[in-house]
C-alpha cells in the first residue's frame, strides 16, 4: 500500500532533481524544463497531504501552481526565442557578457 510517506519522498526527489538541474546547467531551455519539475514536485506533494487529510485546499493550490507554471513557460519560451534569434546562443555564459 502506498502512504503518504511515498509521495512526500518521490516528491523530494523530484524536487532535488529539479534543484540539481538549476544549478548545473548552463541553457536556458534546460533551466526552465528544471523549474517546472521543482513546481510538479511541489503539485505532487500537496495533492497527496490534501488526499490524506481529507482537505481540497492541496488541491487547489496545485491548480494555482499549473496556472503559475503555465504563465512562466509562455513568458519564458518568449524570451528564449528573443534571445536565441538576437545572440544564436542559449548558453549562459554567452549570454552574461551582453551589453546594451
């Protein structure tokens, strides 16, 4: 039988998975696809405490945290575009020596 136990700790690894994905890359692109694992991680964990406390706010926060991911990929695959037709890169260092 799954307990909650379970989903707290797939939750944290996806989360760790995320973290680690943040710090290590040097692509945009990459950096975003690891932002919304932290934020799934984050749905995942608050679903199961809202399932196993018998609550809909876990619920409902998840839906506010889709409708966040939602906003951040449209506003950041925007700006990838941008910078990716104006440098030819989404490698970061390439992009830190910009001046404007």
């Amino acid at each position: 039988m799954i307990t909650l136990n379970h989903y707290l700790v797939f939750s944290a690894i996806m989360f760790c998975i995320g973290l680690y994905g943040i710090l290590r890359r040097k692509n945009i692109l990459l950096l975003l696809f690891s932002t919304e694992i932290m934020l799934n991680a984050m749905n995942v964990a608050f679903i199961a405490i809202g399932y196993y406390t018998q609550d809909l706010q876990g619920q409902v926060i998840a839906l506010f945290i889709i409708a966040l991911a939602a906003a951040e990929v449209a506003i950041g695959l925007g700006l990838i575009l941008l910078l990716h037709k104006k440098y030819k890169t989404l490698d970061i260092d390439n992009l830190s020596n910009m001046r404007g």
